[in-house]
C-alpha cells in the first residue's frame, strides 16, 4: 500500500467517515464506515456489494482508466464468476493479483476497515443511500474548501511576490533591452522571450514545450509550480532585472541565473515547507 500522508474524518448525518490521503490527487474513504449508516455487520454489506457482476465491471473499468498496471487478462476471468451464488469477491487478490489500486485494506482498532477511492466511494454510498451520499458530498466539499483556503494562501502569497518581481523584471527589459524603434508585437515578443529564458533555467523547458506536453491540463508552467520553485522564480527574476541594468548579454545572464537557481533549489531541498506552512498559517489566525 502507499504511503499514507494523513488521515482525516468528516461527519455525514452523524456518523464519522474517514478519509485516508495518499497524495494530493488520491484519496481513499472508508466503506466500512459508510456501510455503518445501513448495517452492524459492515463488513458483510460490502461484500455483498462488491459480489454484483455491475459492480465488478465498474471496478474494472475504473482500473482501466486510472491504472496503467491493471492486469486486464487475469481481469477477464476474474469476473467470470461475479454475481454467481457462489461468488465471493477478495480485496486480497484484486491488490496482489490483478495489481488493482482502487480498493485497499486497513488493519487496526482504529481507522482500520476497508477503503476506496473516493470515485468508488461514492458510487458504493449511492447504493447505501443516495440521501446519505448527499450528506458525504457535503461535508466532503467543506473539508476540502476549507483545505484549499489555507493551502492557496501560501501558494497565492508567493504568487503575489512573483508578479511584484515580474514587474521589476519588465520594466527592467523595457529600460535596457527594447530600443525604441521596436513595434508594440516585437516588445511583446521580447517580455515572453525573457520569460521563457526564465522557464528553460528553472524548468527546463519553455513555456509552449510545457503546453505541448500537458494539453490536457489548465492553467500554465508556472501554475503546476512546486512552492520551492515559485520562490526560486521570484528570487530569479529580481536577479535578472540587475543583470540586464549591468547590460549582461542573455548567454551570460543564463549562466549566471542558473547557478543562482541551483544553489537556491539545494538549499531549499534542506528546508521543511510544511513547517513554513504552519507558521505562515499560524501567523495569519494570530493577526
């Protein structure tokens, strides 16, 4: 089983549901605990859900789309037998046999049971209760807007600080590098090639290389940026506006932004972000 970062509860019509994070795009809910909303023998209700031939062929093609490593062949003759009399589904297989990763087990006395990923939670609540499924969804959204309000007011603090540093940057291109004989089209041409000098040294790649890579995501390079990399960008671009009022060609300001950028990056590495996190957050409530 992954890594589990955290674990955390929400509250559906009076009965705690936990919820496990294995990262920030995965998160797995307790069936056991929704179950208890119908039956004292949790255990047995899941099982006599997981036991439907609609069921089985839902968890598959869920594997399909999400898992790369779902063993499709042993698949097909697992589900065979669902929905049969005699049909018993095993989480055991479906994780060591078929490779399956939208479905795990906990032990313990407490937060142990069995867990899903949260598109087969819900789908699991729905044939519990849709009413009751209602009630997750709700608490579920508060806990994660109340998640992202203090996870984007560290993300947006250091966004802020890059747009202030961008400011300086442009105006500093404007004063030393764009002769005014240039269009208004060739200027523009010259802030994003600055920009993309940036993206290369950091990222390794330009802004358009990153699209191309990533059509299928919202937003641009430096939206996906990590935290340590959004504050390396600010430091880089109030770097770069000295560099350029010293008159520094762009093959040696690549140079020397490089070197800034990799020192920087090691020495961030050494840092803990989540205890940046906390004091940030901490601060905010004080005031």
């Amino acid at each position: 089983m992954p890594k589990t970062i955290k674990k955390e509860m929400i509250n559906a019509a009076g009965i705690e549901i936990g919820i496990y994070t294995i990262d920030f795009k995965n998160e797995f809910i307790s069936l056991t605990d929704i179950a208890k909303y119908k039956s004292i023998q949790p255990s047995v209700t899941i099982h006599n859900w997981l036991r439907g031939r609609d069921v089985v062929e839902f968890l598959g093609l869920w594997e399909k789309l999400h898992n790369p490593d779902f063993k499709l062949i042993e698949f097909d003759k697992f589900k065979e037998e669902a929905g049969s009399n005699a049909y018993v589904f095993s989480i055991k297989d479906w994780v060591e046999v078929l490779g399956g990763i939208g479905l795990m087990t906990r032990s313990g006395r407490y937060g142990g049971g069995i867990y899903a990923h949260i598109d087969i939670a819900f789908e699991f609540a729905s044939w519990i209760s849709p009413e009751f499924k209602l009630y997750i969804i709700k608490d579920y959204q508060r806990l994660k807007s109340d998640e992202n309000s203090r996870l984007s007011l560290n993300w947006n603090l250091n966004r802020e600080i890059a747009k202030l540093n961008y400011r300086i940057h442009t105006d500093a291109i404007k004063d030393h590098l764009i002769p005014p004989e240039l269009t208004p089209e060739q200027i523009s041409y010259k802030y994003a090639n600055e920009a993309d000098m940036l993206n290369v040294v950091l990222f390794g790649k330009t802004a358009k290389q990153w699209r191309d890579e990533n059509s299928g995501k919202k937003g641009n390079i430096r939206d996906e940026a990590e935290l340590n990399q959004l504050l390396v960008l600010a430091n880089m671009e109030s770097y770069n506006a000295i560099l350029i009022g010293q008159g520094k060609s762009m093959s040696e300001r690549i140079v020397l932004l490089r070197e800034l950028a990799v020192k920087q990056m090691e020495t961030l590495s050494t840092v803990s972000i989540d205890g940046i996190k906390q004091l940030s957050c901490g601060d905010v409530e004080k005031k």
